[in-house]
C-alpha cells in the first residue's frame, strides 16, 4: 500500500519541480573575409552564446531525501552554453563556508561508509571535499566518491541526471588548484562515469592554466575536447586563447583557430581583434593585417592603440610612409585624452623593437636588406609626422643597424 501510495504521488510532486528556462541571445552572423561556412570538423554549430561568468553558491547536489529526492532541484544545464545559475540553493550546502579540519581521506571515508550503509551523505561532506583537495591523491578520491555517488543516486534515488553544471565547474577549479591538469579534462567529457555535466566554464579554468604556464600543447588538448564534447567556445574563450599564442608567438595556431572560429560564426571582441592584428603585424603579414582590420571594423569603427599600429606597420610594410604618418595623426587626434600617451610609446617601439621582429622571419639574404629599407621609410614617416605639427618626439637613433 505504501509503495503504491508513493508511485502515485510521485508524479505528481516531480511535476511541481522548478527548472531553470534559457533565454539565450541569437549570435552574430559569419564575417564574409575570411569565408562563411563551418569548420572541417563541423562540430562547432552556429548556435547562442552566453558571456562567461562564474556561479556563486554551492547547491543541492545530492539528494535532501533518502529515499525519495520530492524536494531535490533541477537545474537544466546544457553543456553548449554557461548560463548564469540562479537557482535556490538549500540552505544545507551553505555549511561549506564553516572549513573543515577533516582531510580528504577522512571525508571521503565517511562518505563511502554512508553510501555502503544506502543512505546518502549530507552534501557538506561533498562541498568539504572539493574545496579540500590540494594534491593528485586528494583529486583521485574526489574523483572515486563521485563515480560512487553517481551510482547510489541512479540505483537507489533513480536520478537519471547529472549533478548540476555548478557542481562540475567546482571540481575543475580543484583540479586546476591542485595541478591534476589530466582529471580536469575528463571532468569536460559529457559522457562519464561521475555524473559531471561540463560547461565552457569548466575549460576556461583549464584555459587560464594553459595560459599561466604559456602552454599551447595543453591549449590545444583542451580546445580539442572541447570541440570533441559540443563546448562551444565563447567570445572569452577566444580572449584566452588568442593571449596564448600571442604569448608564445605561436602565430600559426592564432591565425588557424581564428579562421575557423570566425566561420563559425563565433563574435569576436575587439580586444580579439587587437591582438590578432598586433601579431599579424608582428609576423610582418601586411595581406592579413587588412582582412583582420576589415572584419574588426564590423565591430568596432573606433581605433584602440592596439588595432591602430598594426596598420601603421601594414603601411611601412608596403613602403607607404606617409599614409604611415597619416594614420598616426589620425589615430592621435580620435584617440581618448588619457590614451594618447600611449601613442608616442608605441611609437618607440616600432622604431626599436619591430624591425628586428620581423627581419627575424625573413631569409637571411633578405634580413639586412629588408632592415634597410625599413629604416629609411621610417625616418620618412617620422620626418612627416613631424611636419604635420604632431608633438611626438622620438629617438631615431635607437633604428637597428644590424641584424
């Protein structure tokens, strides 16, 4: 009778449930320059997109009930986007801001010892656990007692779901604390055994990593599985990811995963766009500089310092020192107050730094040659620069010699 009883009200209270509902906005359309379509790969869908922003409180991940989860609350995440989680949290998980004495071991011992006894831990235990882990060791037991968990929940609670998306983002960010980079990404896989449910969150902790330790191996691992597991990348993903490359100057790879996530139609920020035009200057690629500069303007019409020297080094690179001079004096006059300063530093730079940067790429008969004729069409630009009135000293002096 009682069996009975509960079958029949089950339906019922499961239909009171509250989910989340996603209002995701539409995406912009592909750039026409650097062709439409998608990928080779094609598993990166034109599709909405969120801005990455981390999720605040910890959330009933387990079950409040041992039997029946009534009161248990949904969150639905899909793995695509990285929604704003704005569920009501139980009250029950608030106990992770009182840090626990327990180690990892004695946690997860008391968590197994509940789940061999059926009846679920508290979810303390769990938020203790995660927020615990400082080794290899830590993160393999963390990773054990979830697996565990996982099957409890589906076996005796009959809760087919994942733990929710805010859950998975925790783990990562353990992972990444305690230096267990290769766990970290099973926890992007949608298909595992420890009911994870990745979100692109998830790998911008991994991403931010990569770009502490100026990794672009562990860079493209994570772009790959990424890509593997429907993590569509995210205007921010793309930030990350072009600041690796232009840290390690691995052009190649910046210009490949800005093509295809252009054709994908992903939208690009300006700051993308001024590093993609920086290092496309820094390569010495006047052609790209142009296709970067044309897509950039469907974002932005105003110029940055950043966006606005790689044209003046597309000019010189083309021998056109005075559209160079032109260029300067335009961006000078459009430029914010407190950013014009910056101007006469960069400008330094391209007299001191950027030859050198970019005969470095050149054939060796070609090196000195080229170094020479970009001095002279820099002491062309300056001297113009000069004449128009532009209070902007330099040292010409500082132009290389020598290669």
């Amino acid at each position: 009778m009682y069996a009975a009883s509960m079958s029949r009200r089950l339906p019922r209270a499961l239909s009171r449930i509250s989910k989340d509902l996603l209002n995701p906005s539409p995406l912009c359309p592909a750039s026409e320059g650097m062709g439409s379509g998608l990928p080779a790969s094609g598993k990166w869908v034109l599709s909405r997109s969120f801005s990455f922003q981390p999720c605040h409180g910890e959330g009933n991940v387990l079950a409040r009930s041992q039997l029946w989860p009534i009161n248990f609350q949904k969150i639905e995440c899909n793995s695509i986007y990285s929604p704003i989680l704005t569920a009501n949290y139980s009250s029950e998980a608030n106990t992770e801001s009182t840090a626990s004495l327990e180690s990892v071991q004695e946690l997860y011992e008391k968590m197994l010892k509940s789940v061999e006894a059926r009846t679920m831990p508290p979810n303390a235990l769990l938020w203790s656990m995660i927020g615990s882990c400082s080794n290899q060791e830590d993160i393999k037991l963390l990773f054990q007692i979830l697996q565990k968990l996982r099957i409890f929940r589906l076996s005796n609670l009959r809760i087919h779901e994942n733990f929710n998306c805010h859950l998975c983002m925790r783990v990562v960010e353990a992972c990444v604390r305690a230096g267990a980079i290769d766990y970290g990404l099973i926890a992007l896989r949608k298909h595992n055994v420890y009911g994870l449910s990745p979100t692109i969150g998830s790998a911008h902790y991994l991403l931010m990593y990569a770009k502490e330790h100026n990794d672009v191996k562990l860079m493209k691992k994570i772009v790959n599985i990424m890509e593997q597991n429907s993590l569509r990348p995210q205007p921010g993903t793309v930030d990350i990811i072009f600041s690796i490359c232009y840290n390690t100057n691995a052009s190649e790879t910046l210009f490949m995963y800005a093509q295809r996530f252009v054709k994908a139609g992903i939208k690009l920020r300006r700051s993308s766009y001024d590093i993609w035009m920086e290092l496309a200057a820094r390569t010495g690629d006047s052609d790209a500089i142009w296709k970067i500069n044309s897509l950039r303007g469907r974002v932005s019409k105003q110029y940055t310092v950043a966006s606005g020297f790689p044209c003046v080094k597309g000019f010189l690179l083309e021998h056109k020192p005075e559209r160079a001079a032109a260029a300067i004096q335009y961006l000078y006059q459009h430029l914010p107050e407190k950013t014009k300063p910056q101007v006469q530093g960069e400008l330094q730079k391209l007299i001191i730094e950027w030859p050198l940067e970019v005969a470095k790429r050149k054939n060796k008969e070609e090196r000195q040659a080229f170094v020479e004729s970009l001095k002279n069409d820099v002491t062309l630009m300056v001297t113009s620069i000069l004449n128009k009135g532009l209070d902007l000293s330099v040292d010409l002096e500082k132009l290389p010699q020598k290669v």
